[in-house]
C-alpha cells in the first residue's frame, strides 16, 4: 500500500457492519481537525511529527477510520508503513513515540480497527502491526500479545511552583538544582542551528556511552522545521563548554520530554536537573497541566528513579502486537551488532552508523 485511497472501504466489521476507511493524514484536513479536538491525542499524533517521520526515514502514515468520506471524523487509528529488507515490513502505531492512543469514539471499537489490521498485515504477508496505547486496550479476542513493557511518568504541574521544588527529592533533585545555580550554569533555550550543534554533539557522546550509535541529525532537524515553535532545545553551560541538554515538544497542556543528553565529566555540577527544572518553571507559566516524561526501560532502573525522583507519577505501558509470535522480535536489536564498534568508532563513523540502522527500527 504505497498511495492512499481514501474512498476505498477496507472492510466490514461487527455486529453491526462496521466499515473501515482508510485516510491519509497528511493531506486528509479531517484528521488534524480530529487530532485537535481530542483529548486524549499527543504530539505523536499530529500531522507534523508524521512529516518529520516521513521527510527522515520514509514511513507512510495512515489513519483508519469509521467515518465515511466527506464526513467529520469521529474516531482514526494511527499507523505508519515501516518497511525494510533488514528487520521486515510492518505496521506501528507510529514509529519514535513513547506512545500513540488509539482515538476511539467507545472501548469496544478498537477491537474493529485491530481486526482489519490484522487482516492487512495477513494479506499482504507482512511481519507484525504493534500499538502502543496507554489507556485504549483490545479486548481477549483480538489476538494481540504484549511485545514490550515499560514505566511511563508523568508529573502533573498543576500544584504550585512551591508544592512542585518540595515535591523533588532532597538529595539528588533539589540539591543539584542548587548546586547548578551555585556553579553559575549559563542557560539557553531556543531551536536555531547553534543549540541543535551543541545539543547534537552532546547527544553522540551519550549515545556511545549507552553502547549505541546516535539517531540521525537530519531527524533532529526535521523535527525542528516541522514542530516550529512547539520544539524547544534548552543547553546547560559551564562558562562557554555545554554540559547537558534537553529536547521538549509541546502539545496542548502537555510538556514532552522527548531527548536528553550531556557531558558525564560535568554531571556533579547538576546541568540535567537544573535544565527540567527550568523547563517545568517555564511550562508552568504558559499555563501547561502536565508533563510527560515519557517512556524508561524497565531494566533500567537509573532513569527509573531519576524520574521516580520529580515526583512523577509511574505506571506499565505495554506495546501489543499481532500476531502473538512475534511479539519476542525486537528490531532494535539490530544494534546489538552495532555495539562492538561504537565504543572505539570515530566520530564520522558513529553517525553514519546511525544513518544506516535507524530507520530499519522504527
């Protein structure tokens, strides 16, 4: 499915018949109307995360549906194409997100959209669809299997700025935070070319301590150009040396942390903390409700805690995938191999190395 007919029914569904459209919500003004109307819709459901998905590594989006073509859309599951000769073609709900809610109009309808799915991933002989809810779960009869569990925080910045700094755990939030005004850390915040370089660069050298190449610099500026003023870049400086920097998106009365990186020779001075502590002074004052410190490996209980730590609220999120067998498939560990060679590659090297695998992962 390379071009998009969305006057085509996919399928007849239910007890009732329920038909399925296929949309394109990229140049369909239905789904960005849908998009903004729901609550329960993120940064990862808009037309510009999509763009910056496709400009980057070519996926498709699609969107289902119930409503008929010319109609308002009252419901749309999100789903781009990922194909590749080195991990499989398959269907995700959507490629780079922590998460991405099916936009259901009542529960037992999702249970439709997972069925022509399914159906699609079988016709077209392809590996597996997953999605990646946080409340919206099939039911038994669908056939999905969780494929990966993490924690998700999110910290509600309705409280006082006050109530929020006490909140933070004394020893390893608020004395940082402390520590990083004693030093006189100069910050910035912003999206122009020169806090992208320092944000990137730092970005490389945590990735190679995790073992693992960086994402292409080419997503980061797409994003940039795509999430215009919504994308924030905020840097951390020890005189005119960038120690730490964060990447949020915004979204409604919703602060995303989506990337973090800095220097581990300077990560005593408390660079990070000062920078989320920042970013939450900031979202609060524009009037923002929630912010959404995204998804952590479960076995990585490091980031756990530091989480735990701003007073954020945890739970499971489970990615579900049809069919059940492949839920053990994990294309990230395409960069297993990856990890022989990142601790003592060059530079030059590590990037292209993340040009080259990262979009087989999505």
């Amino acid at each position: 499915m390379s071009v998009v007919d969305e006057h085509r029914c996919c399928l007849d569904l239910g007890k009732h018949g329920m038909k399925v459209f296929e949309i394109d919500p990229l140049h369909d003004p239905r789904w960005k109307a849908l998009v903004e109307r729901r609550s329960d819709s993120s940064v990862f459901h808009r037309v510009e995360w999509l763009n910056a998905l496709k400009s980057s590594y070519d996926y498709i989006p699609v969107a289902l549906s119930t409503s008929p073509p010319g109609s308002p859309l009252e419901d749309g599951l999100l789903f781009c194409e990922v194909r590749s000769v080195l991990t499989g073609n398959r269907f995700v709900s959507v490629p780079f997100a922590d998460h991405c809610e099916p936009l259901m109009s009542h529960p037992g309808q999702i249970n439709s959209f997972v069925a022509s799915l399914a159906q699609r991933t079988d016709q077209k002989h392809w590996k597996y669809f997953e999605i990646r809810p946080i409340e919206c779960i099939p039911g038994p009869q669908s056939s999905l299997g969780i494929c990966n569990t993490y924690y998700f925080h999110r910290l509600d910045l309705r409280p006082s700025e006050h109530v929020l700094f006490k909140n933070l755990q004394k020893d390893s939030i608020q004395r940082k935070i402390r520590r990083a005004e004693r030093e006189s850390l100069r910050y910035e915040k912003g999206s122009s070319d020169r806090l992208l370089g320092y944000f990137y660069k730092l970005f490389i050298a945590t990735r190679r301590k995790h073992g693992l190449p960086p994402q292409p610099l080419k997503w980061f500026r797409n994003l940039v150009t795509c999430m215009g003023i919504d994308l924030e870049i905020r840097v951390a400086f020890k005189g005119e040396t960038p120690v730490a920097s964060i990447l949020t998106l915004s979204n409604k009365k919703t602060l995303v942390y989506k990337y973090g990186c800095s220097d581990s020779q300077f990560n005593n001075l408390g660079g990070t903390p000062l920078l989320f502590w920042k970013a939450i002074q900031e979202a609060k004052a524009n009037g923002m409700e929630e912010l959404d410190l995204g998804r952590s490996d479960i076995d990585n209980p490091g980031l756990v805690t530091f989480k735990d730590r701003w007073g954020a609220k945890r739970s499971n999120l489970n990615y579900l995938r049809y069919p059940f067998r492949t839920a053990a498939f994990k294309p990230e560990g395409l960069m297993k191999y990856a990890k022989r060679i990142v601790s003592i590659a060059p530079e030059r090297s590590l990037v292209a190395l993340g040009n080259l695998l990262y979009r087989h992962i999505g």
